[in-house]
C-alpha cells in the first residue's frame, strides 16, 4: 500500500473507527460528558495506529499490541479500575471486530469482492469505517438508554 | 493503613496486567512460528479466505477476553493473590527466559520481536527497582549484541538497530527502576512522619488503633494480648521539674519499652504517659513477664531529681488484656478491658501505698 493511500485510509478510516471506539468506552464508563476528552483520545490512537501499521512486526500482532496500547491511554485518560478498563477495552475490539465479520460477509457476498480487493481500497475501506461508525454509534445508544441497567448489571 | 494496601493493590494490578500481556504476546508469537493459518487454509479450502481474517479476529479477542474473565476471578481471591505476589520473582524469572528463548530461535530480523524485551524490564522494574532493571537490561542488550556479533540467522542484527535498542532498554530501566525506588523512599519517609512518634520513637496513636484492629481480625485461632501501661508520678515530675525534663523521662521510657518488646510485637505511645505493647500470639503470662522486666528496668534508672519527689519516684503500671478472655469482642474492648486492669492495679499501688 503506498503512501497516499495509507494517509488517505488514516484520515477517514482509522480515524472515525478509533474515535467511535474510544466514544463507546467514555459512554460505557458513565463519563461521555468528557465526549472531547474521548474524540482526543480516539484521535491519539489513531495516529498510534497509523504508526504501528508502519513497524515491520510479525504478521498478526499488530492488532494486539494495538488493543494493549489502547489499554494503557485508556488507564491514563480514564479514572477507573485497570481491571475494568482491561475488560472495557476487550468489549471495545470485540464490537470492533464483530463489525469487521458482518460487514465482511454482506460487502463480499453483495458485490462479489476479495478480502484483499476490500482492505486495498480506500473507498471500501471508507464503506466500512462508517459501517463501524454506525454499530458503535448504535450501542453507545443503547447504552445511554439503558445506563443503569448496562453499566451496575455487568461490571460493577 | 488504607492508602498503603490501595496503592500496593494497584501497583500489583499494574505488574499483574503488564504479565499477562507479555504472556499472550509470547503465546502469539509462537502461533505466528508455527503459522498454523496457512496449514488450516489449506485444510479448509480456500473459500473461507476472505472471511476467515475477520473471523479470526473475533475469535482471537472472545477467547481472550474470556481467558482474562477467569485470570481475574483468580487473581481476585485474596489467597491466590498472595500467592501471585509471594512468587512475583519466579514468575520474572520464567518470563525472562521465555522471552529469550523466543526471541533467540527467532532467527529472523523481519520479525522484529525483540520490543519483547521491554516487558521484562518494565516489570522487574517495577518490582524489584533500579538495579535488577539495569541487569535485565545488560542481559537483554548482551543478547542481542552476541547475536549481531555471532551473525546467527540468516543475516546479522543491524549494529545501529542493537545499539538503539540496547539505549532504550537501559533509559526504561533507569527511569521507571529510579521513579519506583524514589517512589519507594518517599513512601518509607512519610510512614515513618505519619506512624512514628518523634519523642519516644514507637508507633503513635493513630498507627496503634490501625495495627490492633488489623492484628485482632486477622488473628484466626491465635491469642492477641494487650499491655496498657502509665506512667506513675509522671506528671508531679513535670510539674515540678518542667516539661523538657518530664520529655527525657518519656524519651528514655519509649527506650526501655523497645528494647524489651519482643520484634514480633508493636510498642506503641498511646498518649501523654500512656504506653501500650500489642503483643500478637503471646499469653498472658507472656505478656506479664514482659511489663514486669520492664518496670524493672525503669525502676532501675535514675532520673535527675526524682528522689526529691514526695509522691515517689518514677515507675509504670500495666494493665493486660487478652483475646482469650470471654468479654472482648472487639479491639476497642480489648484496650477497654487492659485500661480497666491498669487504674485497678493503680488503685491497689494507691491503697499499699496509703
């Protein structure tokens, strides 16, 4: 992937992807008053992203070393449990991942498309940055709705 | 002491999550060696190519998080947690020499699995200070130097890349080895201003109450005695002779309490001329040995005009309480019942002396 697309996939994939994803965690830990607090740090995350696509690591662990990163600015951007954050941040990658298996199966299946054809492209990769936009957006609904019943119910 | 146990459980928390991340980093970088994904794609067909990566994915971090829902109901049970902290040093040990071995049969630079040997230094760090950090460090650096040396693999570490390396690992280890021995220092200095009387150096008033109440609910089946004692003619002394005389008598009094407290108990200043020793998994007759060599001991020493004293001379009085005794419930008891004791052997002296 050259350099324009991978700018070009950081300013409109990556970056509403980690910005949605560090919402749901503010919105998850009651603190989605900070919503500013919560866009920064989606946004540090972002270029941490970037950055680490960019190192010459074993295949695969990029995603994890990312999840851990993640952790880490959470305990330093929230005042919660490490425990906790641990958890939050699992469920964050976890929703995150399950937009990637739906919206993988439907792009495919409907437009005929490879996996490399998808992730290759900056236009499908937009397509599913908003799909992830939008299920992180829909939970963090729900979660607002349902506060009490989520947040006391599950983790505390 | 509440702020004390929290920090301590976070830190732990901290080193416990540091560990499990550098064991699934491990854990995923032998499945990469092994590169089973390719063997199941084959098995699969490749038909499954494309959803196979999300999948994957998914699984990988439900599997996770499900591993960890169980570390941390583990580690949450008090008894087990101090197990994991009671072998903090094994288990450094044994993620040092995994995470050498992993990256020394990783013959190949494209991997780039030596950031690995940052964990290791971050938790020794963390746990054992400065100078294990810097070892960790010397051991890592001296590895990856013998390897560029040696050219194992099928080519040679950089040299830039070793030494850049090896700067970093020495700069993490000095600086979170030097904040967390600085950190350690700073907490001992404050114990000691916030637990320590500075007149008699024993334990203060405060420092008393938080050690009997955790001593007495952490006794289980075993004896906790309290020795409440007072000084007699104290304060005559200081009436009469002022007060900077009346604090030699209490500085030297707070030594002859801790030289003969056994180093398994707390001597502590209760307040003004009152003394108390919490003597943990001793007998009342234990106990009163030890009040009675130490009114000895005062009875021996000769303070600067006490024999001009018409009530007497200096002495102390105790009063004991053990757990053992049927009417204590509570630690507040314990010091009411050993306070109670006191003023009736008080009383006694008194009629003797009468």
């Amino acid at each position: 992937m050259n350099i324009d697309i991978r700018l070009l996939t950081f300013l409109f994939h990556t970056i509403p992807e980690c910005m949605a994803c560090s919402l749901f965690v503010f919105a998850y830990t009651d603190n989605l008053n900070h919503w500013k607090k919560g866009l920064a740090l989606g946004f540090l995350f972002a270029l941490i992203t970037f950055l680490m696509r960019l190192l010459p690591i074993i295949q695969g662990l990029h995603t994890l070393l990312l999840f851990f990163v993640f952790t880490f600015l959470l305990y330093i951007f929230i005042d919660i449990k490490f425990f906790s954050i641990v958890k939050i941040s699992f469920l964050g990658f976890l929703i995150m991942a399950l937009g990637e298996v739906i919206s993988f199966t439907i792009l495919i299946n409907s437009f005929d498309l490879t996996h490399d054809q998808m992730v290759n492209s900056v236009f499908w990769l937009i397509i599913l940055a908003l799909f992830q936009v939008f299920l992180f957006g829909m939970v963090i609904l729900v979660i607002i709705r349902k506060n009490k019943y989520f947040f006391n119910s599950i983790w505390e | 002491m509440t702020w004390k146990k929290n920090r301590h459980l976070k830190l732990s928390e901290f080193i416990f999550i540091t560990q499990f991340f550098t064991v699934v980093l491990i854990i995923a970088v032998i499945i990469a060696l092994l590169d089973p994904i390719d063997k199941l794609l084959v098995i699969a067909g490749n038909d499954i190519t494309d959803f196979f990566r999300p999948i994957l994915l998914f699984t990988m971090f439900l599997i996770l998080f499900v591993v960890f829902l169980l570390i941390e109901k583990v580690y949450k049970n008090a008894k087990y947690r101090k197990i994991f902290l009671m072998k903090s040093t094994y288990i450094n040990i044994f993620i040092i020499a995994i995470v050498a071995v992993i990256v020394n049969i990783t013959i190949e630079q494209k991997y780039f699995i030596e950031m690995f040997f940052i964990m290791p230094v971050l938790t020794i760090s963390l746990t054992h200070g400065l100078k294990l950090a810097m070892i960790t460090a010397l051991f890592f650096s001296s590895n990856l130097l013998l390897k560029n040396i040696l050219g194992i693999g099928d080519y040679s570490l950089d040299l830039y890349f070793v030494i850049i390396y090896s700067c970093i690992l020495f700069l993490v280890a000095w600086l979170t080895g030097s904040f967390s021995e600085q950190e350690k220092e700073t907490i001992g200095d404050l114990e000691s201003k916030v637990n320590i009387d500075e007149l008699t150096g024993l334990s203060n008033h405060r420092h008393f109450h938080e050690t009997l109440a955790d001593i007495y609910n952490n006794k289980g089946s075993n004896e906790v005695c309290l020795i409440y004692g007072d000084l007699d003619n104290f304060k005559y002394y200081n009436d009469t002779f002022g007060h900077t005389k009346g604090d030699q008598v209490l500085k030297k009094v707070g030594e002859i309490i801790a030289e003969e407290t056994p180093h398994d108990c707390i001597a502590a200043r209760y307040g003004g001329d009152e003394f108390t020793i919490i003597l943990p998994g001793y007998s009342v007759e234990q106990a009163d040995i030890i009040g009675n060599n130490i009114k000895h001991k005062l009875k021996e020493e000769k303070f600067l005009g006490e024999e001009q004293m018409l009530h007497g001379e200096i002495g102390i009085s105790f009063g004991i309480s053990s757990s053992s005794f049927n009417c204590i419930n509570s630690p507040l008891e314990l010091i009411e019942i050993a306070d109670s004791n006191l003023y009736r052997e008080k009383g006694s002296q008194l009629r003797v002396s009468n």
